[in-house]
C-alpha cells in the first residue's frame, strides 16, 4: 500500500513539511516529487525536476542535496569505479553552496551532513576507509550539533541512528581505528533503537515523506550490519505501507528475502518487480535471482547470471557469479565447464565486496562435495526438509578430507538447528569445532558463535559466555572479521 500522504495535492502536503519554506532551504512540492521519483529509483525523472528547479530557483540549496541523492543511487545501483572517481568531484561544489546558506535552518547542518555520510557510504565500498572515516565524523559531528539546535526535527536521529549501528558492529581494524582516532563510537543497540522508532512513528508525523528512506537504510542495516532476528518481519512490515511502483522496494524486500531462508518469495518479488526505462539500470537484481534460483537448484539460474554480466557496468558481484557459473556446472555434471568458470572467478572482477572476496578463497579451495553443495545452497534457501534429505542420506565417514568432515557436522548442524532441533545443532557444531579448530575454513568458529546463540537463548549464560569467547579466539580463518564481531556482540548480550 503507498504512503497515505502521497495522495494529498502537492501543495497541500509541502504546507504540511516541517521547516518547508526556510529562507533557500524550500522543499517545495517541485523537490519533494524529485525526492520522491530518487527513492523509486526512477533517476531520471527526477533529474529533470531538478533541473527545472535549479533553473526557477537556483539559490534554492536543497537542490545540490538532491543532486547528491541522485548521485548516490546511481553509484549504488551502477557498481562502476570509474563513475564513482568521475561523480565525486561534485561533492566539494555542493557543500560549498550549502555552506553558505541559511545557519537557522534545520536543513543547512542536515544537508552537510547527508552529503558527508552518503558518500561515506559509497568511498568504503571501495576501501577508502580513511577517508570515509573522516566524512562520518564529519556527518556525526553536524548530526549532533543539529540535533541540539534543532530537537524535533526527526531526520536527524537517520544518521545518527545508521552511524550508530555501523560503528558499533564495525570489526577491530583499521576504520574502526580510525574513527576512534576521531572519537566516534557506536552502539547497535542504541541505533537500532533509534532507527526502529522512527520507522514506527514517521507515518504519524509531518515527516511521512522521508519513511522510504528511513527504511531503506533500516533494512540494511537490520539484514547486513546488525544481522537481527527480526530482519525479514521487519523489514516486510515497514517496507509494505510503500508504493509497489518503487523498485527500491522490490530491492529491499527480495534481499531480505533471500538473506532470511524465503526464497520462493525472493524469486516472486524478483520477477515480479516493475520494469522500464523510467527505472535505472540495476543490474545486481539479475544477480540475486540467479542466486536464489540456483538456492532451489534452478539451474535457469544461469541465464540471470549471464544477464547480469552482459548488463553490469561495475567491478563488484563478477567473480561470485562466476562462482556460481561453476556450481551450476558441478550440478549439470559438466567438469570441465567448472574449471572454466573457476578459472574465470580467479581472474575477473575485484574483490572490494566481501562476496568476491570469498568467491576467490573458494575458487582456490578444493572442488566442493557435491551432497555438500547441494545441501549448502538448499540450506540457503529455506529448503530445510530437503536439504535435510541429502545430509542424511550420509555420515562423516562418507567424507575424505578433513574439511569436507568438518562442513558435514557444520551444515547438518544448520538445519537442525533452523528446525528448532536444539540438542541435535549443539552436538553438530561441537563435532564441527572439533574437527574444523585450527583449519582455514569458517566452519569451527560460526559453529562456537552459533553454539553461543543458542545457549544464550536457553539463558545458560556461561555456556553462552564461553562459546563466544571460543569463536573470538580462533584465529587466521574466512570471514574472521565478522564471526569475530558476532561473538563480541554475543559476549556483549551475556556480560561477557
């Protein structure tokens, strides 16, 4: 269902903005459809109100803040380097008009602010995490200072609630150093907190315009940061009251669908999703239905696959669909098609986003089981009961290698415990942890941080304790950054 007060005349709902006609700083009815265009992704309808707007009433300074979300999605949505290195050039010219502004509007701090922490958001995609650390202390700090001179404008808890959560789940490395080094700290809780108040309230308030973008951001960070257990109902919740002709919608949905096991949903949304040049571009939607098709051993996932790299402009996303090429190879039996695409994995794209980075490790691991990958992805999926069907057909001893044993406990301790079968998860992750500590491969400490979840949710609180300092104790394995900061968080929740 669309927002309620989108179907007010524009000039009605304007009157109604808070702070809409201060001094340069006019969201009026021309900006809020542009505002309103960006978050559907239709990027370039809202481009040409822009331009109008900038042509009626160019000291108008919400304009270089809509440029700038313009800016943003596109980047988001592009993936393309050499169009983030051309578009950042703009940044320094919009502050500049911004700063000169209106001091006693709500906006002139709030505006700085966004521009800062929106390209903060895209630098650190890249790993330029130095200086996106200097521009989220920069937005922190206009954030704070704002919230002081200006206490009952809602906005300002977005980015305080999104930098919140960010820094707080950060690993130990060098941005969170940096960002100590500035003095900024987060708290998940504290931000989770704020961001999810202000999904509940904004449709009550004047601010009902900004909800999409409060919950755009409150999606990602209830799927990708915070990892909560709560992210799909959330998410569905919040994301439901939009208008089904927003892609930024489909978007939101289809990827906390995919990441929360509702994979035949997924592909729904995702066929479904609207379509035409009105849109942007959005090639990574390809990508993620030829994920959750192969998640249900659709092996038409290869098409999406093939799609998204005729179509992808940017570096990110190649080498896992290539990953992905060569597993839907191993399921077709076709060998030598699999040492292509693995070899493709090696060679193409980059490995800036944590997905290419560990495509890379698995393409040079050895060549997956294949009752393992089967069971992986149907676990991945939400197929329970059949991924269940093919770990049982097996035992450990079924397995050669050491890490093929250790993935067996591992994935069989998944589902079970996905299937509330508690007692049947801990013994399979105990058995994972003893025969995966020590090795490379993440499947002995994820086991001691999921044996830290359950026990933490049966309040056994020192076993919970000791399982999380367990997972934050192994050392030199994949994705130890974040298993490390999962368990920290873990260690937080039990007064480790």
């Amino acid at each position: 269902m669309p927002l309620k007060i989108l179907r007010l005349p524009f000039i009605i709902l304007v009157t109604l903005l808070p702070f809409a006609a201060s001094a340069n700083f006019d969201f009026n009815a021309n900006c809020l459809k542009a505002y309103q265009n960006i978050f559907e992704l239709k990027l370039n309808t809202a481009k040409a109100l822009i331009a109008a707007e900038k042509k009626a009433r160019p000291q108008n300074s919400i304009v270089p803040l809509l440029e700038n979300y313009v800016d943003y999605f596109y980047l988001l949505t592009n993936e393309s380097k050499t169009e983030f290195d051309r578009l950042e050039a703009n940044k320094s010219a919009r502050l500049d008009q911004i700063s000169k502004d209106d001091k006693s509007s709500p906006y002139y701090l709030y505006a700085q602010a966004e521009i800062n922490l929106q390209w903060a958001l895209i630098r650190s995609r890249y790993g330029a995490y130095f200086a996106a650390s200097r521009e989220i202390n920069r937005a922190n700090s206009l954030l704070k200072d704002n919230q002081k001179k200006f206490p009952s404008f809602h906005l300002n808890t977005k980015g305080l609630g999104l930098i919140n959560v960010v820094i707080g789940a950060l690993p130990d490395g060098f941005m969170k150093s940096a960002l100590s080094t500035f003095g900024v700290k987060g708290d998940v809780q504290t931000g989770l907190s704020q961001l999810d108040k202000l999904a509940e309230n904004l449709p009550k308030s004047t601010y009902e315009p900004f909800y999409e973008e409060v919950i755009f951001y409150y999606a990602y960070i209830l799927s990708d940061v915070a990892k909560h257990p709560q992210a799909y109902a959330k998410t569905m919740k919040y994301t439901a009251r939009i208008a089904d002709s927003s892609l930024l919608k489909s978007y939101m949905q289809a990827y906390v669908c995919a990441r929360n096991g509702k994979n035949d949903q997924a592909i729904e949304i995702l066929e479904s999703r609207p379509k035409g040049n009105v849109y942007q571009p959005f090639a990574y939607l390809d990508y993620l239905l030829g994920v959750v098709r192969l998640n249900k051993l659709d092996l038409k996932a290869t098409a999406n696959f093939e799609h998204f790299l005729q179509v992808n402009k940017g570096v990110n996303y190649i080498k896992d669909t290539y990953l992905h090429l060569a597993w839907a190879s191993l399921l077709s039996g076709d060998s030598s098609g699999y040492n292509s695409f693995i070899s493709k994995t090696k060679n193409a794209g980059a490995t800036f986003a944590d997905k290419d980075k560990q495509a890379l490790n698995e393409a040079n691991a050895p060549t997956p089981h294949l009752v393992l990958l089967k069971a992986r992805l149907l676990y991945d999926g939400g197929y329970l009961s059949r991924a269940l069907e093919a770990l049982n057909n097996h035992k450990i001893d079924d397995f050669k290698s050491a890490k093929d044993k250790a993935e067996f406990a591992y994935r069989l301790g998944r589902v079970n415990d996905d299937l509330g079968r508690d007692d049947a998860a801990l013994s399979n992750y105990q058995t994972a942890i003893n025969l995966g500590k020590g090795t490379k491969y993440y499947y002995a400490p994820k086991a001691a941080v999921l044996m830290g979840n359950i026990y933490e949710k049966k309040k056994n609180y020192p076993k919970a304790k000791a399982y999380f300092n367990l997972a934050a104790g192994m050392k030199d394995h994949e994705y130890k950054n974040s298993i490390e900061n999962e368990a920290k968080q873990g260690l937080k929740r039990v007064g480790g």
